[in-house]
C-alpha cells in the first residue's frame, strides 16, 4: 500500500519546489525596504577624496535637497550608472554627494579622472562603517534626502535614466529640490 505512494514523492516535492521558485520570481530584489526610509540620515563626518584635510558630515547640507550615492571603483555597476550620473550633474543644480565606499582613495581619484566626477564633493568611507549606518546592501546605492536631513527615498543598484526621470527626479521636486 506504501509503495504506490512512494513513486509520487519526488513529484511532489519537484511540485513543491517548482511553487517556491515561482514565488521567488515574482519578488523584487531592488524594492528591498529601507528601515531608515523617512528618518534622518545618520550623523558622519568623513574625509573628502579630493582633500582629505577637510571633512563633510549631513549637517553641512542642511536646508537643501540633496542626492547622496554610494560607490566605488571597483563596482562594475558604479560604472554602468556613471554617465548617468555625469548628466544629471549638469543639468540639475541639487548636490550630489558621492560615498567611496570601501576603497581605496588612489584608485578611486583615478577612476573620477577617468569617467568624469558628478559628485559635488566624495566622501571617503575606506572602512564602510557609515555604509553601514546607511544599510548599504551594496553598490551602487542612492539616497534622496530632504531639507531637513530625512531619508525619502532608497535607490538599490545602479541609476537607469528611466528611475532617474521616473522617481528620483519627481521626488525631487516634490521636494523642492
């Protein structure tokens, strides 16, 4: 009576699995929630690339809309979202901030002189500590943060021009930035 019910076991499990897979497709890695989405970014202070000698934390931007992304030179998909980044820096006056993430300060000057530098200043985050603040899954990452310092909106992954004129740049100008 068993043997009957055994031959079906591996169909239903293969069935079972076939289940999860389905349900797994259909989630959205990139729509991770943010538990910092509409609260303040964390206080930092860190080094700029540029001149190391001078720091800048949130504060310094306060009263303004800013964009803050996270990346690195090492990062095959900072590279990919780079030219889009270089546009929006010429044609839209909100800062963007950069935050070199885990790398290290030569290669990264290297690779902005290479690519071209949006940022309105790089931060240096050789350790990833305030990435880590940041709940940086990884790079890229892009933040947009209001005039009163509070996270409004998460980017997972690189820019595309279509996030960038679908999302980032409306919220921006809800925003006032």
């Amino acid at each position: 009576m068993m043997r009957p019910l055994l031959r079906w076991l591996p169909l239903a499990v293969f069935a079972v699995l076939l289940g999860f897979l389905g349900i797994g497709l259909q989630l959205k890695p990139r729509e991770v929630p943010s538990p910092l989405i509409n609260r303040p970014v964390p206080a930092f202070s860190l080094p700029t690339l540029a001149q190391p000698a001078q720091s800048l934390s949130p504060q310094d931007l306060r009263g303004r809309v800013w964009l803050l992304n996270v990346w690195a030179s090492w990062c095959v998909a900072c590279q990919q979202e780079h030219p889009v980044l270089v546009d929006f820096s010429k044609r839209h006056a909100v800062p963007l901030l950069g935050l070199n993430y885990k790398d290290r300060r030569d290669e990264a000057l290297r690779w902005l002189g290479k690519y071209g530098d949006p940022y309105r200043a790089s931060l240096s985050d050789t350790d990833g500590r305030v990435g880590i603040e940041l709940g940086v899954y990884g790079v890229p990452e892009t933040f947009v943060i209001d005039r009163e310092g509070v996270i409004r909106y998460k980017h997972i992954g690189a820019v595309t021009p279509e996030a960038l004129t679908g999302i980032i740049l409306p919220l921006l100008e809800k925003l006032g930035g």
